[in-house]
C-alpha cells in the first residue's frame, strides 16, 4: 500500500480520534441529511463511492463501469437498509444495515464461526457494512459521524441487541473508545472479495453504547421517511 493511501487512511482516523476524545459534533447541523436510499440512481451513486473509495486504498482493481457491487447477496433484501448521506441532494457517503436473517450477514464470509457462536447467545443480531465517503466531500468527520448516528437509530428503533462490524485494523482502537466495541477475532489476510484488507470483527451491545449514541432520531424529533428503492 502505498504512502497516499496510508496518509488518507491515517487522516480520517485521527477526525474519528478528535471526536473520540470529546471533539464537538452537531448531529443536527441540516447541511448533512441522512435517510435510506430512495431510487436505483442513489443506489448507482452508493457502488460509486464505495468503489471510489476501495480503489483509491487499494482493495480492488478498477472495475467495469466504476462500480463495486460487494455481497450483492445482501442488496435488495428486506434485511438490508442502504443509508446515504446527502449534502444538497448530492450522495457523498454511505453505510448499510443489514439484520441476521434468511441470507447471513456480510460478516458470515469470513468470520462464520464467530458469528454462529454469537448467534447461540439468542440476541437479535444485525451488521454494519460498506461506510464511505466521497474523496471531494468537505467534512469526512461530520459525515461518518452521521453515518454512525443513524445507523444506531435504525439499528435501536427496530430491536437490535447487537451490532457487528469488519473494519481495517488501523481502525480498532479508534472505534473501541468511540462505541465501546470489542474485538472477537481477526482476518490478517484479506477479507472476501477485497485484496490487501486485513480486517478485526468487532461488537458492540446496546447495554454497552455509550450514551451520546443512545438517543434516537425518533426521541430527538426528527422521523426519516422509509426506503422506497
């Protein structure tokens, strides 16, 4: 991996450690809006970025359209909540939900036993998966964040317990003081699909979020339309 890559990944680590560490952060500021994904074009938008972004660290090869459709198992499911981040219309970033059901979660692929051994706990089980963000979006920090918070309303408001999540080892540390997670196992290869991606699987319970998290959309006022897509 080269050393742009690693400067842009070390730069969005040290916008989640500032606001890890106390950093002010509106969740309400509106020039950010948030909301699932409405129409096929949002969602072209979505396999864009994502694309954009795994490239740009060096994950995938280019592919055919400039689009990376991974688990397309998991895209047009029920189980499965596509959320956007939108700054005047405009898609610049983006993270998916999906609860344990019929088709797995992402995580299954490379960490199926652990997640199997989770399962036995008989808590309702979800996974967050394929955040990114626009390369020319202006405040990567204030988007993830976004991104972070709405996913823990959907996840809250629809009866989840646990939460898991796959992220790139230079990242652990960071989201363990940001939402309390643990560490249940590691991939230092490469997780499904992706080259040079080790990965650490990660939880994070709802009795253990900490309470910044806690207060949902629905509490705070402010109803997001359903999916429509």
């Amino acid at each position: 991996m080269n050393g742009n890559v690693e400067k842009i990944s070390l730069n969005i680590t040290q916008r989640l450690k500032l606001v890890s560490h106390g950093d002010s952060f509106h969740h309400e500021d509106e020039e950010i809006r948030v909301r699932p994904v409405r129409t096929s074009q949002e969602m072209k938008e979505v396999y864009r970025i994502v694309h954009d972004a795994y490239l740009e660290k060096g994950y995938i090869k280019e592919q055919p359209h400039g689009k990376l459709i991974h688990y397309p198992h998991l895209d047009g499911i029920p189980e499965t909540t596509v959320l956007v981040a939108l700054d005047n219309c405009k898609v610049i970033g983006t993270n998916s939900v999906t609860f344990d059901g019929l088709y797995g979660m992402h995580v299954d692929e490379d960490f199926r036993e652990e997640c199997n051994q989770i399962r036995l706990e008989n808590r309702m089980l979800a996974a967050s998966w394929r955040i990114a963000t626009r390369k020319s979006c202006r405040n990567v920090r204030k988007v993830v964040m976004k991104l972070i918070q709405k996913t823990v309303d959907h996840a809250l408001m629809n009866g989840v317990e646990t939460m898991l999540f796959t992220f790139n080892p230079r990242h652990e540390r960071i989201y363990k003081r940001l939402l309390n997670m643990t560490t249940i196992a590691r991939d230092d290869e490469s997780v499904a699909g992706l080259s040079n991606a080790p990965a650490v699987l990660m939880r994070v319970d709802k009795e253990n979020l900490p309470d910044r998290w806690l207060k949902t959309s629905e509490q705070r006022g402010h109803k997001e339309p359903a999916a429509v897509f």
